[in-house]
C-alpha cells in the first residue's frame, strides 16, 4: 500500500501561485509515475500533469506554460508549482501515483480556490 497526503492548497487571488506537495510512504518502491488530477464542481476529474520515474512530464493544454511539476525521489514527493492562475483552476487537486501492477493511489485531495 502507498500512503500519499497533500499540502499546499489554499485560496489565492487570480494572477497567483501556488505550490502543491505531495509526500508519499509505505511500500513506495512499488511506485512509477505520479501526477496531479483536479476535480471542479460538477465536472470529472481530470489530468492535470503527469511525471514519470525517470522525469517525462505531459500536462494538460490548459496549463502547459502555467503549470510545472517535479519530483524528489530522495524524499518521496512530488510538487506542482502553479503560476498565473486563473478562476478556471478552482478544483480539488488529488495527488495520484501508480504502481507497475496497475494500480492507482490518491491521496485526500486539496482545495484550490482562484478569486478573480
């Protein structure tokens, strides 16, 4: 089992940042990729960007140039900065890793508020 907690959230004017943490434990050799999905009111949860073991990053359109993710290893985390935000950002963010078997953890998820 993988354990994962987010940190990081909060509300923020529109044109802000942000950073997320994510801080995995437990049998966490058993990780590949990691990644940020968001969920708004009302809509699905969707893909916010996605790292790799080796550090292969894809993002959403929506938040490429905007947004960036990266990954320490050494301390098991995973961060998203995000910069330039927008009202349109407004979502619970999940942290997600995935195991070789095909599994997918989350984490509890944390609120992420852009006033305009």
């Amino acid at each position: 089992q993988v354990q994962l907690v987010e940190s990081g959230g909060g509300l923020v004017q529109a044109g802000g940042s942000l950073r997320l943490s994510c801080a995995a434990s437990g049998i966490i050799f058993s990780i590949n990729a990691m990644g940020w999905y968001r969920q708004a009111p009302g809509k699905q949860r969707e893909l916010v960007a996605r790292i790799s073991n080796g550090g292969n990053t894809n993002y959403a359109d929506s938040v490429k140039e905007r947004f960036t993710i990266s990954r320490d290893n050494a301390k098991n985390t995973v961060y998203l900065q995000m910069n330039s935000l927008k009202p349109d950002d407004t979502a619970v963010y999940y942290c997600a890793a995935d195991s070789p078997f095909g599994t997918r953890y989350w984490g509890q998820g944390t609120q992420v508020t852009v006033t305009v």
